[in-house]
C-alpha cells in the first residue's frame, strides 16, 4: 500500500505479504510448545497469530498448504484441546475452513471420521472423566464444517446428528453442552443438500431433537436453539414436519404458540420467528405432497387450507397476535409476534422473485390491519361486557353508541398493540 504525504511517500506491506505461511507456522508451534510446559497458553498472542495464519493460508500457494497441511491441522486440534475462548475457537475453525478449501480437501473426511468416532466412544465424548471444553470445542468444529461444507459431507450427516442426539440424553451433559449439540443438529440440516438422498432422514432426526428440547425446563438456552432448529427445518422445506399427516407441523404451531410466553426474551422471539417460518413453510413442496397424500376428508380439507388457503398464515401469524392483543399481561408475547411477520417477508424475499414478492407483500400488509382492526375490535368488546354492557352481534352497544366496537387500526379501543 503507497500511502503520499505532502513530502512524504511511503510503502507498506503487510506481514502476512512479507512473511511466508511457513514462518508463521514455525511461530505458532513455537507458541504452543511453550504453552505446553508452563500449563498454559497465552490467549492474546494466540489469537493475533492464528489471525496471520488464516491470511497466509488465503494468500499461500495451494502446494505448499498440502506441505504442511497435517502439521497444521494437528497444531489446531492441540490448540482446541487446550482449552480456549469463543474468539479463538472461531479463528481456529475459519483457518480449518480455509485450509480445507485452499490444501488438501480430501483429508477433510478423516479428520470428520476422527471427530465423529472420538465423540461417539466411551473414553470420549461419553465420557464422564473428559473435560468438558474438548468436548464443545469438538462439537463446535463440527458443526462448522458440517454447514460450510456440508454439501460435500453427505455421508457424515447421519452420524453427526446421532452424536447431537446422544449428547442430549447423556447424563453428565451440561447447558452449553447441550446447546453445542442443538447448534450441531441445525448445522447440519442448514449445510446439507435439501435434495441429498439422506436430507429426509436428517431432518426427521432434526424435528425429533427439536421437540425433545424445545419445552427443556432447565435452560433457555436450549429452547431458544431448539426454536432456531425448528426455522431451519422449516427454511429447508419442513420433511419431517409434514410427515404423518401433517402431525408434526401442527405440534410445531403448538410449542411455539406456548414459547411466545415464555420468561426469556430470546425464547419469545426465536419462538415468534420460528412462527413466521412455519407460515413460509406450509407453500413446501413436503407440504403439498402431505397434503396430496392425505385419504382422510376432514384431514385433507384442513391441510389443504392450511398449504393453500391462507390458514397457515392465519394459525401462525394472525391469531397469536390477536390473542396476545387481548390479554394486558401478555405484552412482551405481542412484541415478540412483529418478529413472526418480518420473519415470513424474509423467507418470501428468498423464495419469490422481485414482482411477486411485491404483490405479496402489499396483500400481507392489508392482513396487518386487518388483524389490529380486529384486535382492537375484540378488546373494546371485552370492555363492554366486563362493564355489564350488552352487545349485540352487530357490535353495537345497548346504550345506541354506534362505532363503539373496534377503534380500528392497533390501537383501538385505547388498548391492543
């Protein structure tokens, strides 16, 4: 970079430019074997070198990187080892990241295989005597590669969302274990094929973890991964949510319908969001094959109205938030539902091109209205009665105050939104 001053010009160069990859790898074992005799690392010096080595690796030659592939690969598992900070962590999974991208892809499946296998054991990730950083660090880098590259690893998706599964239900598991192991089920749903031969199998074995966790009593944390999970099942299509007659997306509606009162405020929200996505989720083409499948009449016209008729949009947007309207000491459930309806423009800005999502979102705006118009028409209705007022079903009171009911917009009647 030439940098001009009034009677100066001056050149400077990057560290990364002047120094080769080689260099700054000889630092960082450098760093780590005098970590190792003192006990500890140093975080700061760590985290600014492993920094120089993520942008040598993006500027190294590819050959060289395969050099000197597995010798780096082992220096950042011993580092994820140690025991170190989120920040850390990432800079060691983007170096990974780019190492996989720019060396030797290939190696790649053994290391997965590696990971895989050591969370799986007895004497590891199932173990009550390993500390339990190993086995978040592990399970976060396996949840990066799983989404960053999980369209090359197919054949691992199965075995990684059985590790999610089985690190849920182990005894010693603790809150961030157990949110690592939700993230882990999200990544891999979000990372593979939606048309992979195994993305159904996946996402059924994602819906199952969602609905063990989504209700967990001890952490918020959990359910708020679990209600991230569950809009990323919904953003690849929603497959185990359809299945069995439409069973599982109407339990889904449900848990979240409960969320949105939730004590945290990130569940409310994820819970909220995940509404919007389930919405977005019923024009699937899982949805219409369920809805196709169905032999049941009464069945069939309720999931038809549901995929093609508005009801999602109904069930999961306009009622939780008329509801929430309704009920004084639910306000924090009415924030949270704004939430649900940015959420369901996101997913149609995703899916639809510029003149349709246009068309459609000028008709969900009238449907905005509409349901502050009713909220606030409900709530005037419900003042009426508790005050002993007659009203008939025309919405106007005894007393002759015509346009009483209904003040219109998302404040009427003083009250609502």
């Amino acid at each position: 970079m030439i940098q001009s001053g009034s009677s100066l010009n001056s050149v400077y160069y990057d560290e990364e430019e002047c120094l080769g990859f080689n260099v700054f790898l000889a630092e960082l074992e450098l760093l780590i074997g005098n970590g190792k005799r003192e006990k500890s690392i140093s975080q700061a010096p760590l985290l600014e070198l492993l920094q120089k080595v993520g942008s040598s690796i993006a500027s190294s030659d590819p050959q060289v990187l395969k050099q000197y592939q597995q010798k780096v690969e082992n220096l950042l598992f011993d580092i994820l080892a140690q025991g170190v900070g989120l920040a850390i962590r990432k800079q060691i999974f983007t170096c990974l990241g780019l190492l996989y991208t720019r060396g030797e892809f290939y190696t790649m499946y053994r290391r997965i295989s590696e990971i895989q296998s050591f969370l799986l054991s007895s004497d590891g990730g199932l173990s009550k005597k390993l500390p339990e950083h190993i086995v978040l660090g592990l399970l976060e880098c396996l949840a990066f590669l799983s989404q960053y590259m999980g369209r090359h690893l197919a054949s691992a998706a199965i075995e990684s969302m059985s590790i999610s599964s089985k690190i849920l239900s182990f005894a010693r598991g603790g809150s961030l274990l157990r949110v690592a192991a939700v993230k882990l089920a999200s990544a891999v749903v979000l990372g593979l094929n939606p048309d992979d031969r195994s993305a159904v199998a996946v996402q059924l074995d994602g819906w199952i973890l969602c609905r063990k966790t989504a209700r967990d009593p001890a952490c918020p944390r959990v359910r708020t991964a679990s209600l991230s999970l569950l809009s990323v099942l919904c953003a690849r299509g929603g497959a185990g949510l359809w299945r069995d007659s439409a069973q599982g997306w109407e339990d889904a509606v449900r848990i979240c319908h409960d969320s949105l009162d939730d004590v945290d405020p990130s569940v409310r929200d994820s819970a909220a969001a995940a509404l919007g996505d389930l919405a977005a989720c019923a024009t699937s083409a899982y949805a219409r094959e369920a809805a196709a499948a169905e032999r049941r009449p009464n069945r069939k016209i309720q999931i038809e109205r549901w995929t093609g008729g508005g009801g999602a949009i109904q069930l999961c947007l306009e009622q939780p938030m008329i509801d929430a309207a309704l009920h004084p000491n639910r306000r924090e459930a009415s924030l949270a539902m704004a939430g649900a309806w940015i959420s369901y423009l996101n997913c149609l800005q995703r899916t639809r091109t510029r003149s349709d999502f246009d068309a459609e979102a000028e008709v969900l705006a009238l449907r905005v209205i509409g349901v502050g118009h009713e909220a606030g028409r409900q709530l005037r209705l419900q003042r009426l009665n508790s005050q002993g007022r007659w009203v008939p079903s025309d919405g106007i009171s005894s007393t002759g105050m015509s346009g009483e009911v209904g003040g219109g917009g998302f404040g009427g009647g003083g009250g609502g939104f």
